[in-house]
C-alpha cells in the first residue's frame, strides 16, 4: 500500500507541475530521484503512477532512508544507497530529479560542481532540478553555460518565490561562513539531446 506525503503546499510540487505540462505525451516509466527524500518521491510517484522510481541516497543518510523506506512503502520505488560523486550509474532513466540536492553537496565533503556534474552524467531523457535561487555554493551561471555546451537543452526555467522562506546556517563553506534564508527556488525542465541522437 503506497502512503504518498501530501506535498501540494510546497513550492517544488508547484514548480514541478509547471514543468512537467511540456512532457505530456513522453511515456515516463523510469525514474531517478537523485538526492531523495519523502517530498521528492512522494511528487514524482504522483505525477507519473505508473512510473517506478530508483531514490538515491547518500550512503547511510538516515535522516532520509528511513521516512522513504517506512513512510512512503510503495513497491514502485527502490531506496539505494549510493554515493553520486563516485558512483558511474549505467541504467538509463526517462526522468531525473534532483530537488534540493546540489546545495548538499558540501556536506558529504563534495564541491557543488563535481555533485552537478555527476548527476548530468546520468543517462536520463529528462532532468528536473530544483534548487534554491539565495544558496550561495549553487553557481546557476556555471550551470546554464554546461547545458549549452554539453547538448542539453533548456525547455523551462521557472524562479518561484518561496512564501516560508528558511534560514540556513550554512556554517562553514571554504572557510567562509554563509549564510541565507532561501526566498525564492530556480526550477529547470531539461533535455538531454545526447539520449535522443543514439
Ligand atoms: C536536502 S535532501 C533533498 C531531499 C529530497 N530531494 C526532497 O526534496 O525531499 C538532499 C539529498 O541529497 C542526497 N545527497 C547529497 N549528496 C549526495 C551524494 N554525493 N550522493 C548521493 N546522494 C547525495 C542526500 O542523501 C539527500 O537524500
């Protein structure tokens, strides 16, 4: 019996709904949710129920294990633990979600580059990725200049205010402390052109 978290409030339900009008007509079977948790699998097994999804983890990240394993309890989603930044995954995915990832790079002693490149790599038609606009290790510049030159294609980019805006005590990045409260989220609906030209 699936137990999905009741996500409709949250701005990345919202964002993600926005985005995912223009993939209307793609059969969504495979999924990824790079970087899970109960929100992100709980949207993504909502807007595609017959789609089943591989929800990846930092290994031993509990904080996120146990709310997917025992919350949501759907035979559609798969809880792996594994780490991203040096991990080379094979399978090929129709969707890829990364929803509050990239800003957690640091924590598992990675730099945001290395986390987004990594998760670019994966062999998904479609990325969605949602991150918060005020996080200062997130380079969104840096971002849009690899979709360009790596063959991915921009099909949205939504900035939504955040109405409970957050404060992050991020406390220590390269020696600097940082600081910000997270008002507004950046959503990008993307196309992996690589996928399409095989
Ligand atoms: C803030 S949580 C996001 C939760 C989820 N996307 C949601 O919206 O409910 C960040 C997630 O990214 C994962 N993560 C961060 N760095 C990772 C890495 N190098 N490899 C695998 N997972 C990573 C963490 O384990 C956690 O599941």
């Amino acid at each position: 019996m699936e137990h999905l978290v009741n996500t409709s409030h949250l701005v990345q339900d919202k964002a993600f709904k926005k985005l995912i009008k223009k993939l209307k007509g793609e059969n969504i079977k495979k999924m990824i949710d790079a970087g899970s948790g109960k929100n992100s699998a709980s949207i993504l097994l909502k807007y595609f129920p017959t789609a089943e999804l591989d929800a990846i983890i930092y290994p031993g990240d509990n904080r996120k294990k146990n709310p997917l394993s025992s919350t949501i309890g759907s035979d559609r989603i798969d809880v792996i633990e594994l780490d991203l930044c040096a991990s080379c995954i094979r399978k090929k995915y129709d969707l890829c979600a990364a929803m509050l990832t990239l800003g957690e790079a640091q924590n598992f002693g990675y730099h945001f580059q290395l986390l987004f490149q990594r998760i670019m790599d994966i062999r998904a038609k479609y990325f969605v990725l949602i991150d918060i606009l005020e996080d200062p290790t997130i380079n969104y510049k840096y971002m849009d200049a690899y979709f360009k030159e790596k063959g991915f294609k921009v099909l949205a980019k939504k900035k939504c205010k955040n109405p409970y805006p957050e404060h992050y005590p991020k406390v220590k990045f390269d020696k600097y402390k940082l600081e910000f409260d997270s008002k507004h989220y950046v959503a990008y609906l993307i196309k992996n052109l690589n996928m399409f030209n095989v």
